[in-house]
C-alpha cells in the first residue's frame, strides 16, 4: 500500500480483532478505525449503514463473531446463529453500498461436514451434514462465505474468506463453562495447581483430534491475504469461490492436549476423563496447502504457543 489506508476492524476487543490491530498498528501506511460495542452495535443495520456513510472505510476486516465452546453452543443455539448471521450481514452489505471494494471475512473450520474427509479441503463445503453440537454457528458462517461471493459475482466486490482451524492465545476466553478446549483446561488446571487438587476432569474420551493455530498466526495468515493481488488470491481458488483454509497441518489428540496443557502449567495430579461429555467431531485436520503455497507458513509450534497462552492469562486475568 503507497498510501495511508483507513482499515475497519470489527471486533477489535476479541482475540482475533485484538491480534489483527496490534500487527496492523505496526504498519504507518495503516490507520485503524475502531468501535467498540457501545459505539456501533453491529447487530443494529441503521447504526452499522451509519457508520459506513460516513467513514471513508478502505478495507475491512470482519472479525466481529458470537463465539463460544461446545457447552455454549448447545446451550444457546438461537444466540449464536441470530447474532452471526446480523453481524456480518449488515457490515458486509453497508461496507458493499459504501464502496468498500476489499473485505476480508473470518470464518471458522466447523463450516465443514462432520465426517468430511481429512484432511479438510475448501471444496468440502456443502458436501455433508454439520456437526449438531455448533450447527448454528456453522451455518452463520456458512452465510457469511456466501454473502462474499454473492456480492463478488453481482457486483465485482472483492470479497474474501479466511477458515482458521481452532484458535488460541492472549486475549481468548477463559471463561469456566463458555470457553473453548484450550482456554477452559489452562484455567482449570491452573485452579487446580493453586488448590492442590488431586483429580482434574476432562471432557469426553480424548480421543478426537484438533488442530490448533496460534492467534498471532491467524492475524498474520489475514493480513497476508488482505494483501494477496486479486490475480494471486484468485490462482489457488475454484471460480466463484472466496475462501481460504489457515492451519498448521498438525493435529493431536484432545489426551495429549490436555496433557501438554498440565505440564505447560505444572500441574502433577491425575487426569480423568467424563465419557458422559461430548467429543464432538471425530477429526477435524485443515489442508492449508492453497495458503502456503501463496507464501504463508505459520511460526508458532503448539508447546510454545500454549506457554504464551498461559503467560497471557497469567498477567491478565485477575481472578482465577
């Protein structure tokens, strides 16, 4: 970019919003627009037109979600499909009637069958059943992917997806029943070191297998994107396609996982497992090889990215 360029940052205060501002504030040719929920509710499509009249926005990335683990996904289904789908629509069709011709849309890897083959291809999309347990949040998503190349083939957007496989880092959600796997067992057993507990219990069986990707890597993998010419982004994608897999092309069961985790945070004691709980998806591996084959690599390893993970948590959350 040879000028300052105006970059929207819808959900800036979450985990990816965050680690997208602090890489792109790096860069003096970017000058980040930013609302906070007080500011610019996003669900309101009069507030979220407003903004986008009146903001002389350049770029845009979407990174505003409703998220949650499995217990929040079951929990409060309506939540999660209504304010995904109300989000990204009003900002992807105000940021279309403002004239934003570039936006980037954060997916996630759950928009994929439940039983798709491995590892995980872009074309796998619509080529099965979900997994019930996020079946909401996956089919907002769903739309978002769609809402891009709809506007791209009606109006010559350029509108592109990123699907990040299971993220983590600073600035996650530690929250005891709403988190995801990694943020949920670092506070659990980091409790449990504090308490001495004896027993700590894991959700399900262990068995299934996730990929992980470090935050700082995801915002990277975005921005690289972002930035990708139109001739280079549309090489490695199927005519009226829009999305991209962002992964490590690693994955592990959730035992050694939760193993690293322990020792991660030097807990000693036993591990159980509650088969009552539910696994989920049996594997859920990414084939990023489109990316990587555009120039991207991601640089944390998982044992180092859990350590920052647990440094962040560490120093910024107040009560354990």
């Amino acid at each position: 970019m040879t000028s300052v360029q105006r970059v929207y940052i819808a959900g800036h205060r979450g985990m990816v919003g965050s680690a997208l501002l602090r890489q792109l504030s790096l860069d003096a040719n970017v000058e980040p627009i930013l609302r906070n929920r007080d500011q610019l509710d996003l669900t309101d499509q009069q507030q979220v037109k407003r903004f986008f009249a009146d903001g002389g926005i350049d770029q845009v990335y979407l990174a505003a979600a409703h998220v949650g683990g499995i217990h929040a996904n079951n929990t409060y289904p309506a939540d999660f499909i209504y304010r995904n789908l109300m989000m990204q629509s009003n900002v992807i069709h105000a940021a279309h009637e403002a004239g934003v011709q570039r936006l980037l849309f954060l997916g996630s890897s759950c928009i994929y069958p439940r039983l798709a083959e491995q590892p995980i291809t872009e074309e796998a999309l619509l080529t099965g059943a979900l997994e019930p347990t996020n079946e909401p949040y996956a089919v907002a998503k769903i739309a978002g992917i769609k809402l891009c190349e709809s506007y791209n083939r009606q109006f010559g957007r350029d509108y592109r997806s990123v699907m990040p496989t299971n993220l983590y880092g600073p600035n996650d959600n530690f929250h005891p029943e709403n988190s995801h796997v990694i943020p949920g067992l670092i506070r659990r057993f980091h409790q449990a070191r504090v308490a001495g507990a004896e027993t700590v219990t894991a959700w399900g069986t262990g068995s299934p297998l996730r990929e992980f990707l470090h935050v700082d890597d995801m915002a990277e993998a975005s921005i690289y994107v972002m930035n990708l010419s139109q001739a280079d982004f549309t090489s490695c994608t199927q005519p009226m396609l829009s999305h991209l897999n962002v992964g490590t092309g690693i994955d592990c069961s959730i035992k050694e996982l939760t193993e690293t985790i322990a020792d991660v945070v030097s807990y000693t004691g036993r591990i159980e497992w509650d088969a009552r709980k539910p696994d989920g998806t049996p594997r859920k591996l990414m084939d990023s090889s489109k990316l990587r084959g555009l120039g991207w690599a991601p640089r944390y390893e998982l044992r180092d990215g859990l350590k920052d993970a647990y440094a962040w948590f560490l120093e910024n959350t107040p009560t354990y």
